[in-house]
C-alpha cells in the first residue's frame, strides 16, 4: 500500500477516459424502412456537374435530408430523408431542383441465396449497441466464415481489472497455458498468474473493483451470440486481465509500464490503454520520438516502442479535458509519436438536433496531427459489474470506450490476415484500419478516395480533428481491397525556423510509404506549390532553404503527405509563423470562485492559432488551460480562495508567442458580505480547505485563525472515526449558517468574539503536541 500511495501522490492520478455516466441514447437515426413498400426512407440523388459540395450540402438542408454515403464510383448518393417527410414529395422537390440531375427512390432488395447482408447477433440489447451498426460491424461480421472470430488474438486491457465470472465476459477471459512457477521468481514478478495479473495490490486476483476495466472488456470482446446481454466488437477473442487501476479508477505510471512488458511477455498481440495523464509540451515543434518526453512518459514511451518491435498494437484513449493534444497539455500514452500505437477520439451517434452524426464528442480530446481516427464514444453499453442484485451492463461516454472498439477491429483485421507469419502484419493491420475510415473526401479538397461510406453528419469536424480524417468503419476495412488502401498520413508533423530555414520533422509513415511529397504556400499566395520530396520513407526530415525573404508578417503553411506508387495519404499540414505577437488587453474581473478573462481579438486567424491561458495561484502548482483562438474571453472557475496571476500567449503548431502582460486578482478576499453568495459544499471534509464559519467570520481561508481551526480538525478531529462523525454533522448544517453570519457584519463580529477563545485554545494545544513530537 505504501508503493501504491506513494506512487500516485507522484503521478498525480492516471485519470480514466470514461468520467461520463450516461443514459441509454435517446433519438437516433430515421426508421431503416419507410415509404412504400417497406422500402427505406431514402432517396438515391445525382447531382449535376456544376454543382459544387456547399451547393449539395445546402440542397439537402432545404429539404431536411442528409447524404448517408456515396455510391462506389462517387456520381451518386444515398440521401436520408427525416421521418415526417413524405419522400414522394421529397422525391418532387428534388427531381425539380436545377442543381439535380437525377432522383429516384431507395428500394428494399431480397437475397437471391442463402447469404445474408448482415449478420446480427441475438444478444439481447444488441438493438441498444448503436456503436456497433454505426460501424458497420453486421455487414463486416457477414463477410466472415466465422462471424465476429478472433480466436487465438489476445487484447490486454490494462485498467481496474475484469469481472472474471461475467455472464458475458468469461468465455472470453484470457488464460495463461504457463503461468509461472511461484519457486523460482524474482521480486515482484508474477506468480502462478493463471488469469491476469494485479499490478496494484500485486496478486494474481485481478479482479475489477470499481467497474471501468469490465466495461471497457465488453466493448472489445464481449461474448457475442450468445442469447444474452451485448455483443462486443469481437465475438470470439482472448481477453487478458492486467489490474494497473485501482478502486478509484487512479493508478501510477510504473505499473503502466510494468503491465504493457507483462501483457506483451504473456503473449498479448493488441494492448488497450483506455486511461491518460496530461503533460505539458515544450515550445517547438511536436515530438517525433520518445527522447522528445525526457522530462516526463519517456520510459512508457520507450516500452510500448519495444512492444512495437515485437509486433504489439496498442490503442489509447485520446483524452477527455476535450482539448488539442498538439499544444499545451497534452494526454498521454496517446499523444507518443509510434507507429504501432492508434490515438482514439470519441464521435457521437446524434447531432445537437437528433440527427445521425459523427461529430466529435465535446468532451474528446483531438489533434490533426496527433489524434489518428474516431470511434463510437458515447452512452455506449457495455457490460459492468454484476453486483448482488445482478445486472451487470451500463451505458458509459468518453474516449475510454471508444479505444476498445477500435482494438476490436484490429483483433479482427489480425485474424482474417492471410500472412499470420508477417513481421509487418500489426503495422498492415494499423494502415487498413486508418486508410478506409468513413470519411467525407471534399473536406480539405483533397480528391482522396472513402473507401467507406461518406459520414451522414459531422465529416467536416471528423477531417479537421484528426489524421485520418474520419470514424472507424468495420466493413470498409474488413473487405478493401489492398490496392486501393492509402498509405498513413505523416503524423506529428511541424516546422521550426533555424536561421533562415523551415526544418520540417514528421513521424515517417509505415508500413508501405514509398516517400513523401511536401508543398509551402507563402501568405502572399493562394495555392500551394510543390518545394521538393522525400525518396526514402524512413526519413522523418526535410530543410526548407528557399526562403529567400521570411515574411515578417503573416503565416506560411507547409503540408506533406506519403505517397506509394499511384496511391497517396491525405495531406498533413502545420504552420509557421515567423513572429508570434503576444495577446494584448488582457483584464480580469471576479465574481465569487468565477474569475472572468477578456482580451483583444489576435491579429493572425484564429482557425490556425489557440491560446494557452496560465494560472498561477501564489499558493499552489500553476496550470496551462487550452483556449479556442477565436475567443476573446474564458471564465475560469478556481477551486480555492487564493491570490492569483494570470497570462495568456498565443500558439501555433508548438511556436509560441511571448507570454501578454499579467493580471492578478484576489478570490474570496478579506472582509467582504459579497462571501454570502458563494459558499460551497464539501466532497472531503478531511481536505477541504474551508472552514465555512471561521471563513465567514476572519473574512478569508488563510487567515491565522481560520488556519488554527483547520489544523484542529485535521489534527485532532480527522484521525478518529467519533471526530470525523462531528466534522461531518458541522459540514452538514455550516455553509448556510456561513451564508448567513457573512451576509451581516454584525453577525461576523459576534462569531469572531465566540470563536476566538477557542482558537487560543486551539494554538495552545498545538503547541503542546508539537512539543511532544
């Protein structure tokens, strides 16, 4: 236990990427029949070839339609009509519109064999799985001999363990065929590891305490057609148990590291990191390898490289601050530039309209450059634990679940791999998944095929918030052919200007990238213009030396993208901007625990810029918060009564600007009534910093006073079950009278005079226990 607590007092917490409980989804898409016949609701729509992608969009916002997906040679469209439109009429409306060139309605067709379009398992709530159908997982289970099997795949799931006996989960549960010999093992090695190991009480009992880890396992592999419960994202798979989080959903970064050399050693081919911690990224370009996290995540970094090495995939949550991770804080495992590990972020199922979408969760994390693919993420339902009224399934959102789905996919893709034997084999697995993504292909002009079906909502956010440009899609991986997959879009990619020449670094694109091609637009041009290309594909650098006069002002762009014979990714861009001016009229105002933040509008764009608000309490550690560069405000809500300084610099691809001129202001300072309106309740009364009457009373948290009893409680009161029953009852009943007594002056000077002998009592015994000490 003092490893434990040691450990995570260090780390901070290593925080789950799942904190948002949800309930079942409401809405969805429209009825998949309708019309006559029993035919979808749908209309097929060619448009004609002046047309342009705004004019398209906006025909089908007339009518209340969205494009589902293009036809295969793309001339064509599958148009969803809403549920109260009458597609007949709808049908009119279009054959009518000049923009059109032709209409006609969807049609049912029947099978003409035995074979089935979809395979649908008869789990009980699979209805309720919309993950899954957004996927494509029941056309993509039907093109298997065996539908949904990964026999023989082992995914880790490095979390709060397993519910080992879950009535969906034990037939999938990992089990060692030589677990170690408990007479002949080092120190903390593992010993007769039948199942899983348990890095945080360090038995071989990893057992799920706190829920996150079964569910988490029930989203990759959850036993599917089994007449019960979900169905995971493989039916038939090898799920290994490595405890790393405790009952609290908090764990440290050593038996992170330990647990991912355990799972690989013990045989895992995927290893799930459905978890994150937050660093801070220097100033410069992005990281193209592990040394650029020296001062924090290097060793993590360097063992899931290793694992690499050996053929390992992992898949890690992107975050849930719903922030970049290209500046600032960032998360980690998911922000480490390798080539086997997939950053995930979390896409929607509805828009804020109840429309079927795929946008990007607000509470997930992002990065083009960073954050390769979305997958489902929200009121996701998996399986959790069974408790003594059984049960045993929830509805849970967050980047957490939509890791697994994507380390589902690749179990699949790894086991209809006709080359088993392939050193290559994960990194192909990788590229499949990335290059068939459902996309939309007109979001960054690029001519760039959707080997899936285009996205019915949200491609637009989808292709400017991550590498791939889209959400996972089952089918369109599963049956591609290999022709026609592109190869990975160069990750991390940035630019910094040494003297007078743009270093362009890049993570090199794997497994068949044959080369790079690289273009510049100066912020005097419209287009880009080709500058030169890369032959060898494991080269990660290009020099810029054609920079004859570097603008002062503006900013220049630089994309690049990997090229293999007639195929190409989609391009990778990053910026540079030769002279970043700091922010200027930054003013502060405060209201209770609100401090409000204002300043000027910045001068470059604020689609390229964002901003990296400091706070900087004169009591505690600092903190970066990310800003969107179009704002000119933030309201930053601080946890504690403090004095604080705050600074804001503007950022753009890892260049920052010099930090503005700061502003301080005090938070719940000394004497005021304005007190009254802003006490909080209390989580901890052993941790919490206020005492609400003698806050009231002093006038501020820090007074002397108010500190005197603070330590009383914590000293004397807090380590005995009786006194921790009474701080409760004061808690209970202290923040209105708190109101109360702050409201009135008079009411304050009556306190002060009833609880200053007190507090020289309390100094006295203080005093007197110190000396014992």
């Amino acid at each position: 236990m003092g490893r434990r607590s040691h450990a995570i007092g260090w780390l901070g917490a290593v925080l789950l990427c799942a904190p948002l409980a949800a309930t079942a989804p409401d809405g969805g898409p429209p009825p998949a029949a309708g019309g006559s016949g029993g035919d979808p609701h749908e209309l097929l729509v060619r448009f004609a070839p002046h047309a342009t992608t705004g004019i398209q969009a906006a025909t089908h916002r007339a009518y209340g339609a969205y494009r589902e997906r293009r036809g295969r040679r793309g001339d064509w469209e599958v148009v969803v009509l809403p549920p109260y439109v009458d597609r007949a009429e709808a049908l009119r409306h279009y054959a009518d519109d000049p923009h059109v060139e032709h209409v006609e309605p969807n049609r049912t067709v029947r099978r003409a064999a035995i074979r089935a379009a979809t395979v649908e398992p008869d789990d009980e709530r699979f209805d309720e799985q919309w993950g899954l159908a957004r996927m494509r997982l029941p056309e993509a289970w039907a093109e298997m001999d065996e539908p949904g099997d990964a026999g023989g795949i082992v995914v880790a799931i490095l979390d709060t363990g397993i519910e080992r006996n879950h009535e969906d989960l034990h037939g999938n549960i990992w089990s060692n065929p030589d677990p170690a010999d408990c007479n002949d093992v080092e120190d903390g090695d593992p010993c007769a590891d039948t199942w899983g190991w348990d890095f945080v009480n360090g038995d071989n009992d990893p057992e799920d305490d706190e829920g996150h880890g079964t569910h988490v396992a029930g989203i990759a592999g959850a036993v599917g057609n089994n007449g019960i419960g979900v169905a995971g994202t493989v039916w038939n798979v090898e799920l290994m148990a490595v405890k790393v989080l405790d009952s609290g959903g908090t764990g440290n970064l050593a038996d992170i590291i330990d647990g991912v050399g355990y799972a690989v050693d013990s045989g895992a081919d995927i290893v799930n990191l459905s978890l994150e911690w937050r660093v801070s990224l220097d100033d410069g370009p992005l990281p193209t390898g592990c040394d650029g996290f020296k001062s924090d995540g290097l060793l993590l970094c360097e063992e899931i490289e290793r694992v690499g090495d050996e053929g390992v995939l992992v898949t890690a949550a992107a975050g849930n601050a719903g922030d970049s991770n290209e500046t600032g804080s960032i998360s980690l495992p998911a922000s480490y530039p390798l080539s086997n590990l997939l950053s995930i972020a979390a896409s929607v199922e509805v828009d804020d309209a109840g429309e079927p979408a795929d946008g990007l969760a607000s509470f997930s994390n992002y990065g083009l450059r960073t954050v390769h693919l979305a997958a489902p993420g929200q009121a996701i339902l998996s399986t959790d634990l069974s408790g003594a009224d059984g049960g045993g399934y929830s509805h849970e959102s967050g980047t957490s679940m939509a890791a697994p789905a994507a380390a589902g996919l690749l179990a699949l893709l790894l086991a209809e791999d006709d080359d088993p034997g392939g050193p290559l084999r994960h990194l192909h697995a990788r590229e499949r998944l990335l290059g068939t993504v459902a996309c939309d292909a007109e979001g960054d002009g690029d001519p760039r095929p959707c080997a899936a079906a285009p996205l019915g909502g949200g491609g637009e956010e989808l292709n400017a918030t991550t590498l791939a440009g889209g959400r996972a899609d089952a089918l369109a991986a599963l049956t591609t052919a290999e022709g026609d997959i592109p190869p990975v879009a160069p990750s991390h990619f940035g630019v910094a200007l040494e003297s007078d020449i743009a270093r362009l670094t890049w993570l090199p694109s794997r497994p068949t990238a044959t080369g790079y091609e690289i273009e510049r637009r100066l912020p005097e041009d419209d287009e880009f213009e080709g500058i030169g290309s890369v032959a060898d594909p494991e080269t990660g650098s290009f020099e810029d030396t054609g920079l004859d006069d570097i603008p002062e002002e503006g900013v220049i762009a630089y994309r690049i993208r990997a090229v293999d014979g007639g195929r190409h990714s989609r391009w990778t861009i990053a910026h540079l901007a030769p002279d970043l001016p700091p922010p200027a009229g930054l003013a502060a105002a405060v209201s209770g625990f609100t401090v409000h933040l204002s300043w000027d509008p910045y001068p470059i764009s604020p689609d390229l810029v964002e901003f990296e608000l400091r706070r900087r309490p004169e009591n505690r550690a600092e903190r970066i918060i990310t800003v969107d560069g179009d704002a000119t405000a933030y309201d930053d809500t601080v946890p504690d009564p403090d004095r604080y300084a705050y600074d804001l610099r503007a950022c753009l691809n890892g260049s920052c600007s010099g930090w503005s001129e700061a502003v301080e202001v005090d938070v719940f300072g000394k004497g005021g009534a304005v007190m009254a309106d802003h006490f909080q309740g209390f989580e901890e009364a052993g941790s919490d910093l206020r005492c609400f009457i003698a806050t009231a009373a002093y006038g501020a948290a820090w007074e002397d006073e108010v500190r005197a009893l603070r330590a009383f409680r914590d000293d004397f009161l807090m380590p005995y079950r009786a006194g921790r029953a009474v701080v409760a009852a004061y808690y209970a009943v202290s923040p209105p009278l708190a109101r109360w007594i702050a409201a009135d002056e008079r009411r304050r000077a009556a306190a002060r005079a009833l609880l200053t002998p007190l507090v020289r009592l309390v100094g006295a015994k203080l005093i007197a226990s110190e000396a014992k000490q």
